[in-house]
C-alpha cells in the first residue's frame, strides 16, 4: 500500500516537472517574427509626374483703351459672342471738373477781371489808333511843306519815323485786345461747362477678332487711362494647359512626352502631349514655406474636343506626365526594398525563413520598382522590413 502511494507521488511531481518543462522552453523558443508578405509579378508599369495645372483659352486678346478719356458703361457680359469688328466700348473726351461754391465765385470773378482787362485794352487801342493817325496826318504835311522846301530833310525823317513808331503801337494794342478777348472766352468756357462733358466726339473701341467675352475689366462708366484694360476676348474652343513643374522633374520630359487627365470633374480620360518647355524658370514658395524653382509648361489636348467642350478658361485640372511605360514587366512592392552597400536587396520567403536577396532595380514608382534580375515571379518578398528581420529568421506571413 505505501509503496503505491510513493508510486502515484513520484508520477504527479513528475508530470509537473515535465509541464514546467514544455513551458519553459515554449517560453524561451525563438518565434517566427510576423510581416507583411507581397510577391513579384509582371504586369503594366508607369512612372508619372503629377501637378495640378489649369486650362487657358490659346490666343487671348486684352483689348485696351486706345487713349485716355471718359469710358461709356460696357453693356457685354462675359461669355457673349462677339464678331470682329463689334463696337466694344466708346470713349468721350475727359469730363470737366464740377466746381463747387467757392471755385463758381472765382471764376465769375475772374470772368469780371477779364471783362475790364478788355475794356482797357481796348480804350489804350483807340489811344494808340488816335496817335497813329495824327502822327501819319503829320507826315504827310511834313512831306509837303519838304516838297516846297520849307522843312529840311532830318524833319521829314523825325516825321516818318514817328509814323511807322504809333502804327507799331497800335498794331500791339489791337493784339492785346485780341489776348484779353481769347482771356474772357477761356473764363467764361470754364464756368459753362464745369460738371458736363466737354464735347460729343466719341472713340470707338472695337473687337480685333471673332470670340467670346472672357473678362470685362471695366464695367461700369468712368475715366480711363491710356493703355488701361477694358475688355478681354479669346475663343474657349481653342484651349491649352499650363502646368508649373518643379525644374529637377522639368529636365525628365521633353515636347511630344504624353500627358493624361484622369480627374478634370469629367467623364473618362482627356490625353494631351507636351507642346512647350519654358526655357526659363521662376522662384515659387510653397505652402510650406520653401523657395521652389519652377518651370512653366504647356500641354495642348490631343483627345477630341467635344470630350473636354465643358472646360473652360482657368479650370482646374490634374495632370500626369507619362516619363517611362512599359507592359509585362517583373515588379515588386517599392516599400520591400532596402539599401544593401551600393546596391538594393530584399528579404525573400522561403520555407518560413528570410533570405536576403540582392535585386537589380529599373524604373520606379511611388508604390512598385521595376526588377532587372535577383528575383523570379511569383516569388514573395517581406514589405517594410524592420530591424527584427534578418537572414535566416523565422518569418510569418501577418
């Protein structure tokens, strides 16, 4: 009896310890490290530049004012068809200033100061007229008495130059009366014509071309400077997109490189090809504060234009620069790659273990890498490996 007793303790206390056993090494047993799995395959690749650009209309007209003046109220809305020729806008001569109470007092005074400067002239003119007469009357009684050799010859040139000396005066009095005649006129125009248009003569502004109404500048009625904007005119019809690309990624396109719109507000896919590079770059700050160099572009739409007839001048629009495409092409998952020295590597799955892997990588993209060789379809790589995977470690797919 106390033999089996013994027996069952012995067991028991041996179960245990085999238990604690099991645990112990389940605790301490290396375990797989899970990651997320992705394999290469061959499949359509295509590396893009994307920016957002807008639509403007490609010959635009800015129509201006041909000289400064009075602008009449512009009755064209924007987007009305004009044809060549059509009356835009009229320009009047520049309005008179209005005067108010006190400048109205002046010039009345001035209009009475310039009435009796007429008034004097015209007496000293008659003064002088008077002297003209007596001093020719003078003249010729001299020149008579000269004939019958009663005078000598030094009186009848006294006589003859006194002569021509009042006709001088007279013609300079008759003058001034004219200046202060042309004086008064001046006062009196300014005082019947202040607040009012000073003539009924107009310019016509007309349209250089056949379009439509892009922008009105100037609306409503009021002066104008010369060469001032009244009135722009373009065709939508004939529409192109200007692009700002950053100058590193400007140098990878070239003119006739493919350009797609997938999200324009439309239906479908709008293809364009890149018409003209900029040759010369521009300083932009960015949202975030940094200095960008940036280059204009311009892409002219290939696909039909009743695809695209909804756009108009200044839309929004997104654009893809197609660098590089290729069909059938061995890819991975961009993030499986790592820097291996100079070169790239992958950890590979295999048999449940990591395997690192050197790869030859060709075109990329935000999310694929193109693979020249070091790896077969089908294969699985590890995506974003971190410090935990290493060769040869127990991996499991996550």
């Amino acid at each position: 009896m106390k033999t089996n007793v013994q027996w069952r303790r012995r067991t028991v206390w041996g179960l245990l310890a085999l238990l604690i056993a099991w645990g112990l090494f389940q605790g301490f047993r290396p375990q797989a490290v899970e990651v997320d799995v992705g394999s290469a395959s061959r499949a359509a690749l295509r590396v893009v530049l994307e920016q957002e650009g807008r639509t403007r209309v490609l010959d635009r007209y800015v129509v201006t004012a041909p000289v400064a003046g009075y602008a009449r109220r512009i009755r064209l809305d924007v987007g009305q068809s004009v044809e060549r020729g059509a009356l835009l806008a009229e320009l009047e001569p520049v309005r008179a200033e209005a005067l108010d109470p006190r400048r109205r007092a002046e010039a009345q005074a001035r209009i009475a100061a310039a009435e009796s400067g007429v008034s004097a002239t015209e007496q000293r003119s008659k003064a002088a007229a008077s002297s003209a007469d007596l001093a020719q009357a003078e003249l010729q009684r001299v020149r008579a008495l000269r004939l019958q050799g009663h005078v000598s010859a030094a009186a009848e040139d006294r006589a003859a130059s006194e002569a021509q000396r009042s006709a001088a005066e007279l013609r300079s009095a008759q003058f001034a009366v004219a200046s202060a005649r042309h004086e008064l006129e001046a006062a009196r125009t300014t005082l019947r014509f202040a607040g009012s248009a000073s003539s009924n003569e107009r310019v016509a502004v007309r349209s250089p071309v056949a379009g439509r109404v892009l922008k009105v500048a100037h609306k409503s009625e009021g002066t104008v400077s010369n060469g001032q904007p009244l009135v722009e005119i373009g065709n939508p019809g004939a529409l192109e997109v200007e692009v700002d690309l950053l100058s590193a990624d400007a140098v990878r396109i070239h003119p006739g490189t493919r350009v797609v719109f997938e999200r324009w507000g439309g239906e479908g896919v709008l293809e364009g090809v890149v018409r003209v590079i900029e040759p010369a770059g521009f300083t932009k700050v960015s949202a975030l504060g940094v200095e960008e160099q940036r280059v204009w572009v311009i892409v002219a739409f290939t696909s039909p234009a009743s695809q695209w007839q909804r756009l108009g001048d200044g839309y929004r629009v997104e654009a893809s620069f197609i660098v590089w495409e290729g069909q059938d092409i061995l890819q991975i998952p961009a993030s499986a790659l790592f820097r291996d020295g100079d070169g790239w590597a992958v950890f590979v799955l295999e048999h449940g273990k990591a395997v690192k892997r050197g790869v030859e990588v060709g075109q990329r993209t935000g999310l694929s890498a193109q693979v020249v060789s070091g790896i077969q379809s089908g294969e699985r790589v590890i995506n974003h490996p971190d410090d935990r995977v290493r060769e040869g470690v127990s991996v499991a797919a996550r």
